[in-house]
C-alpha cells in the first residue's frame, strides 16, 4: 500500500467516526427524552415473558432450575428489577463527561494511528491506534443506538445489527499490548517475540470466540434495561464456554504482563535516539503495571482478610479509582508516548505528518459542527419540530463556523506550523522577519546564515540554502538545517537584470511545496537582490585585493629571480677571473691587459643587463636575436668553458625565453660555484610541441634530495611551473650533474 492510499483511508475513518460521533450526539438528544428511566426489556421480545417468569421463581427460590435456554437472563433481570427498587435510573451513559472523555480518547487514538500509516503503511502499530479508535466510537455509537430501537421506541434500521457491533466491535482492545511489543519500529524486540506474538492472538482469539457463542444478554446493554439475548450464542457450548474463555484470557494476560518486560528489556539494550525514544512508553507501562498489582493483590487482600468486596474512601470505591486510573493511564499515555517520541525525538521523521494531522482534525471538527448545526435546524424548519436551547447553541456555532471556515482553516495551519517548526507562521511575518535580518548591520560572513535560517522556518523547510552565482555557476554560501530526502525548490535572486545566485529550499517528500510557500520564496528572493549584490562586490573587492597582494610579490618575486640568475651571475663570473687575474697579474702584461679589457667589457655588459631590468625590459640580445644567440654570448662568458648546442631551434614567446633564459643562467651559476668543473655544455632543442634545455658539467656532482631547497633550484622551478614546465635534476656524486627543464611551445 502507497502513502498516499494509507493517507486516504486513514481519513476516511477519521471522517467516518466524526459523522458517527455527530450522528450519536443527534439520536441521543432527540430520542432519549421519550424513554423511561426504570423500564426493563428483553429481546426478542418473545422471551420477555419467560425470563420474568423465570426472575419471579429466582426471587422466591434462589436455587431453583431456570431455563437452560436462557442462561444468564432470569438472573440478570433480578439484579436490574433490584436497581430499580433502589432507585436507580437505567439510562445510558452517553450524555455523561465520561462518554465525553471516551470520545476525545478515539480521537486521540484515530489521529496518531493515522500520524503513522500516511508515512509508513506498513507499521501495524499505526493500523492498531487507528482501528481501536474507530471501533471505539462505533461501540459508542452501537450502543445508543440499541437505546433509541429499545427504550425510546425510535425507528432504528438494522437494529440487530448495532446490537451486534455494540457488544462486539471494541473487543479488538486485546490487541493493546501489540503496541508496546512493535515500539519503536514496528516490529517485535527480537525473532523470538513472534512466537510470543503468535501465541497471544491465538489464545486471545479463542477466548474471544468462546465468549461470541456464550449464551445469555449481551453485557454491554444490560446496564441501561435492555436484555438483549446474544443471537450467536448456543446452549450446546454454554458450559464450556465459560471456561475456555477464562483460560484463554489467563493466558492472555500472563503474555501481556511479559511484553511490559519485553518492553523494559528493549529499553536497557537502546541507545541514543531509541533509548529516548523508549522512555516515555517504559514509564507508561510500569506505572501500568504497577497499578495492576496494586488492584490485582489488594484486592485478594482485602477480599481475604477484610471480607470486602471494594472498599470505600468516603463515597469513592477505591477498586474503581485504582481502575479508571489504569484505564486513563493505558488509553492516554500510550498514543501520548508515541506522539511524544514522533515530535521530540523525531520517529518515522514524522513530525511534519502532525502538522497537517492538526490542520485535517481541526477543519473536520469545524465541519461535523456545521453538519450538526445544518442537522438540527431542519427538523425546525421542515415538521417545526422546536430546538432545545442546549440545540439552538449547537446551532449558532455551527453557522458561525460554516461561515468563518476559511480563516479557520488558515489559523489551523499557522497552528500548526508554530507547533512543529516554533517560528511565525504568516508571510507577512517571515517577509518582515527577512528585512529586518538583511537589513541589519550584520557582518556580511553572518547576514547569509541569518538569510538561510529565516528562510527554512519561514517555508517550514527541513534546510534551506543561499547559492551566489560565480562565473557562471552557483555555488551554496551559506545553509540552515540538516541534509534530508526530498524535493528542491529553488528560485533565482536578480537585480538590475543581473543574475546574483538563488534561493533554495528542500521539502520533505510527504510535504510538498504548496502555492502560498512558493509565492513566499518568490517574495523572499526579491528582497535578497540588493543583499547578493553587495555580498558579491565585498567578494570581488576580497579577491581582487588578494590578486593584487598574490601579483605585488611575484613581481618582487621576479626581480630578484632576475637579479639573481641575470647581473648577479655576470658579477659573480667577473669576481672569479678578477681573482685570477689577482694571482697572475704581472707575469705576462700583455696577457693581463687583454683578460683587463675583457673583464671591463663584462663589467659594462652586467650594467647594460641592471639598466635593462630597472626599464623593465629582457637582455636586449635576447629580445633581438633570440634564445640560442643570448645564451652563445653568456657562454663566452662563463667562468667555465661552456658550449652552446642549439639545433632547430627558433623563437619563443617572450615568457618561454626569458624563463628558459634565467634558468640556464642560474645553472651556469652553480657549476661556477660548486662544481669544479672543467667544462659545462647548455643543450638546447625542440620536439613533441615542448622546448628542453639541459645544463651539462663534469664536476664533482652532489646529492639531489638535499640540493632541492635551495633558493636557486626553487626559483627555476617557478619560473618553469608559471609557464606549465617542469624542472629535472640528475647527479651522482663524482659523476657531474644535470639541470634540465622542459616546457610547453604550442
């Protein structure tokens, strides 16, 4: 079975017992004035004269044989001729507070059964709460029925049957203690309860069928004088029946006194949300059982020692108080334990379910009052029949509700939703609350959450989401509630014609978006235009500022990469040969008046290099002939000798030179200072749409692992991974190195 089908039954009979509750409130005030209070009746009628008969020869001889045809009957009549002497009236109870209390208590059970089945058509604890509640007010119902037929003379059609139903329809009750054994989940607290379970039914069943076929008055109409002889009932089984029955219910009971500890022992293996879940019903259950020993042993007790049957505090039976309690405490506490766990603790998830649970019972009440209203004004109006003023009242509310149905409605649903979601329920509220959310003077890394918050209990939303467009895409900014199943709703946040994000919000699969959330939403993302717009200028006003804060340190970055690998290493080489020519000079001036000159013209070259780099510019020769010509004329002046071998080898974009250019200088730096090399060779090419270099010495070579922090090697491979390269090294101590790097061309 569907949610939705489970849903549709389940109001159905809600539906169906406020007809019937309204039904039986019409049938008892208009009928039950005409029946007289001390009238006993038998039916069929037929026996009439044979119980009394029976009744009379009781009175004169207690152990005379009766009819067995009768069973019970001449025995219950006495008892009621009795009640009658003493003054007694034989009414029903149905106008009583008690009655009164019976029916909410219906109510109560049909509500929370029907809270369970729309969200899981499965549970049979939801059908149980469901089907008691119904049955109950159909007893009720039966029962003033059978009174009308019976004692006022009221043209009731299908008597027999209300008789029946009457009797019959509430003895479903033995199923209770199901409901403690399937809490929390529906099922029993382990494999072997089944079998428990299964024992229970059979033996309550069959006691239940003992007692259908037992012959005599049916108990529930014997109080109010009507001796109504069971018609399923048979003399061949009147002897047995009676005690199949007690053992069945023996049985019956000493099973329900263990499903209270099946209950207890769930509890003590629970944890987290189950335990708490558990606790209101293990309360509930042993206060029940509690007061079941205290009646059960007081009265042997009392009966044992004292001789008395129900012992009396003033004018209250205490028996009957300790019982009425038990009842209360049974036919309350249990749908209150699971409405409990349902909206506290959060059960089945079915804490949205009770919103529109409320909003149904609360509209379907307004309406039985109208029908009830509608039902007694036209007996006035068509056979001008009068109104009682208890009826008139009943009628006056009822127009007055008939009328103001739709505020009714509305207000029951804002009822509802302060209940479950506990946040203002109107939109004139929620648009409020949002302006003054968006409007405060809030940090803006705070005025988002604040927005997803007012918009998940404004919508009565599980979670909600603010989205920001980002180039393009919506990405979640700020979110309120917890991730749940269901369905997205989501409405576009403009301003000025441009689009800044989104409002979301996720809706329960049992509760879907109505007209007047969407409009809500619609409203809500036309007030949060201005809010986005300025929480995506602080963003781009962020970003920008880290941008120029990331672009200010590369260029610092970059200069001193090009000081270092440029005129640094130009410096570096004329300070090695100004050294050597330190040791030489004056043995062969003519030779030192050369390596003079030359080291002048890389003195001037070193300047020309800084003033290149102070105007922003790349080494002059490297702009005009490109990367081979630039790097043939370092070469010539490295303090090593150096060749260049450059095959194939063309022009670059400017970034690709320069950061080859740089990292092939930085190489020829550390050969110079480490290696003590004889020779080095820079190795150019092209191939695969990449451009390689390498950086070859016959040195002394080193350990790569602890050679790549340095900040010369660091700078190299920045300079490549800004361009999509990637730098090799390879070195075996005593064998020289290898500095290589490669990078994309095309």
């Amino acid at each position: 079975m569907t949610p939705r089908a489970a849903t549709l039954i389940s109001r159905t009979l809600i539906g169906l017992g406020l007809v019937m509750i309204a039904l039986a409130v019409f049938v008892s005030r208009t009928t039950f004035s005409r029946a007289d209070p001390h009238e006993i009746v038998v039916i069929p009628q037929a026996l009439e004269p044979r119980v009394l008969a029976a009744a009379d020869a009781l009175r004169r001889d207690p152990g005379v044989a009766t009819d067995p045809a009768l069973a019970d009957a001449p025995e219950v009549m006495v008892h009621e001729q009795d009640r009658v002497a003493h003054g007694e009236r034989l009414t029903t109870t149905a106008n009583s507070p008690g009655a009164s209390v019976v029916l909410v208590v219906s109510l109560l059970w049909m509500g929370t059964g029907s809270v369970i089945v729309s969200r899981q058509p499965r549970n049979l604890a939801g059908w149980v709460f469901l089907a008691l509640g119904f049955l109950i007010v159909l007893e009720g119902l039966s029962q003033i029925m059978v009174f009308a037929a019976f004692r006022a003379d009221a043209a009731v059609p299908l008597a027999s049957v209300w008789a029946i139903a009457g009797e019959y329809a509430v003895y479903p009750i033995v199923l209770l203690p199901l409901l403690w054994l399937l809490f929390p989940d529906g099922q029993p607290p382990s494999p072997r309860w089944r079998w428990a379970v299964r024992a229970y039914l059979v033996a309550v069943w069959i006691a239940l069928a003992a007692y259908v076929v037992t012959p005599g008055p049916l108990n529930n109409f014997v109080d109010f004088g009507v001796l109504y002889m069971n018609p399923l009932g048979g003399s061949a089984v009147s002897g047995i029946a009676p005690a199949i029955t007690g053992i069945g219910g023996m049985v019956a009971l000493i099973l329900t006194i263990a499903t209270i500890f099946g209950v207890r022992g769930r509890f003590k293996r629970a944890t987290g949300d189950e335990r708490q879940q558990l606790r209101w019903l293990v309360f509930v259950t042993t206060l029940a059982l509690v007061l079941f020993v205290a009646i059960f042993a007081g009265g042997l007790i009392v009966e044992q020692i004292f001789h008395h049957q129900n012992p009396q505090i003033g004018r209250v039976d205490v028996f009957d108080l300790l019982f009425s309690l038990l009842a209360a405490l049974v036919v309350i506490g249990i749908p209150g334990a699971y409405l409990v766990a349902i909206y506290r603790y959060h059960l089945w998830d079915l804490d949205v379910v009770i919103k529109k649970a409320l909003v149904f019972a609360l509209v379907a009440g307004g309406l039985t009052v109208v029908s009830l209203g509608v039902v007694l004004l036209l007996p006035a109006l068509v056979v001008g029949t009068g109104l009682t003023g208890t009826e008139r009242t009943v009628f006056v509310v009822g127009v007055a509700i008939g009328t103001l149905f739709g505020p009714l409605r509305r207000l029951a649903r804002r009822l509802a939703d302060r209940i479950v979601y506990h946040t203002r329920a109107t939109p004139y509220e929620v648009l409020t609350e949002f302006s003054g959310r968006v409007g405060s003077t809030y940090a803006t890394d705070d005025v988002l959450p604040r927005m997803a918050q007012v918009l998940a209990r404004g919508a009565g939303a599980p979670s909600a989401r603010v989205l920001l467009s980002v180039h393009g895409e919506r990405r979640v900014a700020a979110s309120f509630g917890e991730t749940a199943d269901g369905s997205d709703f989501e409405v576009t946040v403009t301003h000025q014609g441009q689009e800044l994000g989104a409002l979301a919000v996720t809706m329960p699969a049992n509760d879907p978006i109505d007209l007047a959330r969407e409009k809500l939403v619609h409203d809500l993302a036309a007030q949060a235009g201005p809010v986005l717009r300025n929480v995506a200028l602080i963003e781009d006003l962020r970003a920008s500022r880290q941008r120029l804060v990331v672009a200010q340190d590369d260029e610092r970055r970059k200069i001193e990469r090009n000081l270092h690998d440029g005129a640094q290493q130009q410096l570096v080489a004329l300070a090695v040969q100004l050294r050597l020519l330190e040791q030489t000079a004056g043995k062969d001036p003519e030779r030192d008046r050369e390596v003079a000159a030359r080291l002048g013209s890389q003195a001037n070259a070193a300047l020309e290099d800084l003033r290149d780099l102070a105007r922003g510019i790349y080494p002059p020769l490297l702009a005009d002939k490109g990367l081979a010509a630039a790097l043939e004329a370092q070469s010539r002046k490295a303090a090593v000798p150096t060749t260049v071998e450059a095959d194939d080898v063309g022009r670059y974009p400017q970034g690709i030179e320069s950061a080859v250019y740089f990292c092939v200088l930085e190489a020829l730096n550390n050969v110079a200072k480490y290696a003590g090399a004889t020779r080095a060779t820079i190795t150019l090419a092209q191939a695969d749409g990449h451009l390689s270099f390498e950086v070859d010495d016959d040195g002394a070579g080193f350990q790569v692992d602890r050679a790549r922090g340095g900040t010369g090697i660091q700078g190299m491979a920045d300079r490549l991974d800004a361009i999509g390269g990637s730098l090799t090294i390879r070195s075996v101590p005593g064998e020289g190195s290898t500095v290589g790097g490669r990078v994309p061309v095309t």
